[in-house]
C-alpha cells in the first residue's frame, strides 16, 4: 500500500506526456488551404459581347403580303392580255405596258381600292389614273432626277421617300427588287423592277421569285413553263447572291426597297 502514491505518480507523469505528445504532432500538421467556392462573390467571370448585327430595314409585313397579293392578282387577271411596249397612246387603250408601268399599277391598286377595281375589271390602268390613285410613284417625284431609265428613278424615289437597301439579305415578300447589268449597284445601271411575290428555300439556296412584265411573257403549261406574247408573267426568281437568269442574259441585284 506504501507504493501507491508512487505508482499514481508515474501514471499521470505518462499520461501528460502522451498529451504532449500528440498536441505536438497535430501542430506539426500541414494545414490545408481551403479552395474557394465557384459561387464566392469574388470569382471573376469574363463579360462576352454580343456579334455585331446589321440594321434592317423597316419592314411591315402585312403591307409586304398585300403588295405579293396584289401581284399575284394582276397576273391572274384574264383582260390583261398586254403585250412589252412604252407607246403612250398604245398604254392608254390597255394593249402596251413596260415593268415600271406595271409596278405603278401594283403600287396603285395598293393605295387605292378604287384603283384595284378598275384593273379588275378591265384589266389595266390608264395613264392619268396611275397619277390620280398613286400617291408615292409621282411625276413629280420620277422626273425630279436626271436618270435615264423610269426603273432607276423609282429606285430614286424610294431612296428619297421610302425604303432602300442595296443588300441582297434585305429583300422582303412584296419588295420592289431592281436588277440590271454589271455588278455595280448604282442607280444608273438599273434597266428592270419586279415585285417579289413568294420567298423560298432551295437547299441552302434562299430564291426570291417574282412577277413583273418583260418583252416575252411566261406561263405555266402541263407542268412547264412557255414563252407567250402576253407580258405579265411569274416564275423567275433572284438567287441570294444576287443573280437572275444565266449566260448571256444574266442580270445583277441593284437595289430593293418599298414606300413607307
């Protein structure tokens, strides 16, 4: 019994030192240096900017489907039997007419209800009722540049009072598309206008078709299309890089536009 106070000594001597012992070795430890969170307020994320978009052009679509409409109408109109000529006389009695003189019909019979029922019913236009019933296309406006072609000054009609782009991607259904020789896309290269009518796919080609009035008409039978003497005509289109036709009688994108 005299030996334990002894041994309660040595008992608590080693068990100090085992404490010691493993505090030490928690110190010796390497603290881990925690990894900020990706949710931290203080992660720094790079600001990507959007692409640069082209403008477009102001667009209205119901006036756009109006004019395709009033087209397609034109060309379905059996006492339309014109045939390609600029004789004033001969425009005034319904038997001649040129693709400005029948874009200002369109335009009319777009500003005008009572414009479209005359053509309906007798399938044109007289020359003093296109200046009665079409505000935008004015003699005024047409003679007011020293442009050769009647196209051309209604591309610089538009370019003044309306909407224009010389940009292919800018056409829209029931656009006035001018087209012409060369590349170019100036307003004295223009020769023709037509008015789109219908867009569409090909493959990855887009293909804008239109209805205008050339020297020889087009028409669809059993399947194919014919030359006819009849002017109006529909089934042609523009490609997206801004081409109509081939050869030797290929024609180049110029402008497109639309009144406000």
């Amino acid at each position: 019994m005299k030996n334990i106070p002894y041994i309660l000594s040595l008992a608590l001597l080693f068990s100090c030192q085992n404490q010691k012992s493993q505090t030490q070795q928690k110190q010796a430890l390497p603290k881990e240096t925690p990894k900020p969170s990706k949710s931290t307020p203080f992660t720094q994320v790079k600001e990507e900017k959007p692409p640069a978009v082209a403008k477009a052009i102001p667009y209205n679509a119901s006036e756009g489907q109006k004019r395709a409409l009033l087209a397609e109408e034109a060309y379905e109109n059996p006492h339309d039997q014109r045939t390609y000529g600029g004789n004033p006389k001969a425009k005034a009695r319904g038997e001649k007419l040129d693709c400005s003189y029948f874009i200002r019909e369109v335009e009319a019979t777009f500003q005008s209800e009572e414009a479209r029922k005359i053509k309906q019913r007798k399938g044109y236009l007289a020359p003093h009722e296109l200046v009665k019933y079409n505000p935008f296309f004015t003699n005024k406006r047409l003679y007011a540049n020293k442009l050769s072609s009647l196209s051309g000054k209604m591309a610089d009609v538009l370019q003044k009072h309306g909407v224009y782009s010389t940009r292919v991607s800018d056409v829209r259904l029931g656009d006035y598309v001018f087209i012409g020789k060369g590349k170019t896309r100036n307003l004295k290269s223009i020769s023709h206008v037509v008015v789109i009518n219908k867009v569409d796919t090909i493959g990855k080609q887009i293909r804008y078709y239109f209805i205008d009035a050339g020297y020889r008409g087009l028409k669809k039978v059993n399947g194919k299309f014919v030359k006819v003497k009849r002017s109006v005509r529909k089934g042609y289109y523009l490609t997206d890089q801004g081409t109509v036709w081939s050869g030797k009688y290929i024609r180049y994108f110029k402008g497109t536009g639309r009144p406000n």
